[in-house]
C-alpha cells in the first residue's frame, strides 16, 4: 500500500510538473506574440503616420490646383480686365506675371509629388524670348507637369505660352482659367474638323500677336497613347505606315493651322504669312519618356508612389528651324512623320536603357518658387474670398431660404 500510495504521489507530481511546463511554454507564446503584435504596431504606426500626412497634403495640392487658384486667377483677370484700355502693354506684363504664378504652383505641386525632370538634347532656354511652337507626345496626365517644370525656369515662356487643350476641361475652374489666358480648346471628331481649323487659324489670327504670345504648346497626337493605341495601328496599317510602338503619328491639323498663320513669309522671313508680326521660328520636339515605360497616374503620383520607385522622366528636346514651305500641309506631314519615327527609336532606347542621347540636365526647382507661390495664391484667394465670394454666397443663401420659408 505505501509502494503504491509513493507511486501515486510520484505520478501526480510528473503530472502536475508537465502541467507546469505547459502553462509556462504558453505564457511565453503569449508574451512572444504580444511583444510581435507591439513590434508589429510600433512599425507601422510611423508609416501610417507619414501616409496619413501624405494624403492630407495631396488635398491640399489637389484644391488649390483643381479650385482654389483657378478662382482666384479668373477672378484676378476679370478685376484687370479694365486696365487694357488704359494701358495694354501694362495689363499684359501682370497678366502674364499672373499665369507665371499660376505655374509656379503647378511646379510646387510636382515638387510635392517628388517629380524630377532630367532634361537632355537641345538646351531650349535659348528660345526663352522667340516665338515657338512645340509638340510633345502625350503618355500620361503627369505629362502637363512634367512640361510645366522643365519650362518654368526658361525666362518669359510661362507666362506667355498658348496651351492648345482637350475640351474635357473647358467647363470647370480650370478651364475658366484657362479661357482668360486665351487657351484654346479642341474637340475631336471628324465632323468638326474643318471649323474647329478655322476656328484656331481666326484664335491665332486675332490674339496670337495682339496679346503678345510666344510659344504655342500642344500633343498632336491628338491624346494619351493608351488611349489611341488601336486606332494609331490601324492608321499606319492603312496608309501605308511602318507602325510606331512608343508613340502614334501625329495629327498634323492644329500644327498646320499654325504654320498658316504664323509660319515666316516665303518673301520675307521676318514677318508672319498673316503679317501679323513676327513668325514662329522654331519647333521644339519634345519626347517625353516614363522609366520602362511604366506610365505613372496623377493619384499615385500625388501619393508619392512612383512605378519601379522613381520619380525621374525624361525629356529630350530637338530644336528645328521653321521653313515657310511647311504652311503645306503635306510637306508638314512629312516632316513630322520622320520626326514621330525618330522620337519612337528614341522611346525604344530609353526605355531599354534608362537614357536619352545627349548631356543629362536635371530641373532645379527652388524653394522660393514653392513657398511665394503657395503663399501668393492662398492670400489673393481669400482676398477674393471677403471681396465677393463670402457676400455673394451669404446673399444666395438668404434668398433661397427667403424663398422657401
């Protein structure tokens, strides 16, 4: 009995001791898993910290970009507008100081997103103060900042430039804006064509040399590449065309309708064939390229999420001079035709490599443009805001509540 009462004595204490450990091996798992969950909180709590103030800026930019500098600019115009009959060369000067401002903030806003242009090929500063028209293929939204950096440091070119825009915009704040400057808008389809030619040549006629412009800006490609990608093979497949990979071949239109009118004079070079006044002496081709191709979004940019993780594009720029016999459309085309398939090889290389051909210059955008402007549109907007807007939308308020109570 006391062999088996020391038996059972001694199987409970094993029992109890592997209870014992059991409970121990668990509490340690526990305390494992608690301090993980804790590493794993510590972690990431930064991150979600810096994504949380990422998106708030990204707001911001995206307001004052889409609304609140569009406003204040139009609204800036109109007080202007008056000063023309007293002084136009006086109310041109701020004017186009004000569309200076109006792409400073567009920089500030890619500085932001951390966009940085590497510039190669012909150094196009030389053209600050000559009349321009310059082509671009058109990959990706981000391609309007991208242009609007790598030019906002060429003397008065910001200020005077003529955008040449898609319709798609024309009715919001932005649009409004850009209708002040005097951009013009186009809307595509076969049927309006002709008018929508005319209707430019009258455009460039009338306010290209009176309001004193200098470059003329636009795709020809008509839109985004992946957008007109099928339609762009079929095009070359039906006119006999080698097919193009990285970019489309242009619609030649908009570019004719301004050698029209401000292409050099066969008989003097040094005035316009409207003789309007002085031509447009150069087209700047302009390739944009994305690393690999990889193609970044507006909102993944506004987020700082660049595709292959960074943010460099390339710009090559190639500058020609402007021969009187291009005011023939088909001569045009088939000078632009070459141009579109040397800028697909270019396309091909860089994408294969990482590199345009030519000295490598990176866009330096200052400090001092990204502050004074944030702080320049931010303050005339709410001068604007307790001059008209805050009235303006007390008054409706008061009348839409008159009338329904």
């Amino acid at each position: 009995m006391d062999a088996l009462g020391a038996n059972s004595e001694r199987n409970a204490a094993a029992a109890a001791g592997v209870d014992r450990r059991k409970r121990e091996k668990q509490s340690d798992r526990s305390r494992a898993g608690a301090t993980a969950e804790s590493d794993a909180e510590t972690a990431s709590s930064p991150m979600d910290m810096r994504k949380m103030f990422t998106w708030c800026i990204a707001v911001y930019f995206f307001l004052m970009t889409a609304f609140i500098v569009p406003i204040a600019c139009a609204s800036t115009f109109v007080l202007l507008l008056p000063l023309i009959v007293v002084s136009r060369p006086l109310f041109l000067r701020l004017e186009n100081r004000l569309c200076q401002f109006v792409n400073d903030h567009w920089v500030a806003t890619s500085a932001f997103c951390g966009l940085q242009v590497v510039e190669s090929g012909d150094d196009v500063s030389a053209l600050a103060n000559s009349r321009v028209l310059y082509l671009a293929n058109h990959l990706g939204l981000v391609d309007h900042f991208v242009i609007m950096n790598s030019l906002h440091n060429k003397g008065r070119v910001p200020g005077s430039w003529m955008w040449v825009i898609y319709n798609i915009w024309k009715y919001t704040p932005l649009g409004v804006m850009w209708t002040s400057h005097g951009n013009f808008f186009v809307n595509g389809g076969p049927n309006k064509k002709e008018k929508l030619l005319e209707t430019f040549r009258k455009h460039l006629s009338d306010y290209f040399w009176s309001w004193n412009y200098g470059w003329v800006v636009m795709y020809p490609e008509g839109s985004r590449l992946f957008m007109i990608r099928d339609s762009a093979a079929r095009f070359a497949e039906k006119n006999g065309l080698a097919p193009l990979r990285h970019c489309a071949y242009p619609r030649t239109g908009a570019a004719h309708a301004v050698m029209q009118v401000c292409a050099p004079s066969s008989d003097d070079r040094s005035i316009a064939r409207s003789a309007g006044g002085s031509p447009i002496e150069y087209i700047v081709d302009a390739t944009l390229g994305y690393p690999k191709g990889c193609v970044v979004d507006i909102g993944s940019a506004m987020m700082g999420e660049w595709p292959l993780d960074t943010s460099k594009i390339g710009l090559h720029y190639k500058i020609h001079k402007v021969k009187p016999e291009w005011a023939d459309e088909e001569k045009l085309k088939d000078f632009l035709y070459e141009r579109y398939k040397e800028k697909d090889e270019l396309l091909d290389k860089y994408y294969r490599t990482g590199e345009f051909p030519g000295e490598r210059r990176n866009v330096q955008v200052s400090t001092w443009t990204i502050v004074a402007s944030q702080v320049f549109w931010s303050a005339l907007y709410y001068a604007h805001y307790y001059l008209w807007i805050q009235p303006l939308c007390s008054y409706c308020f008061a009348a839409i509540t008159g009338f329904l109570f």
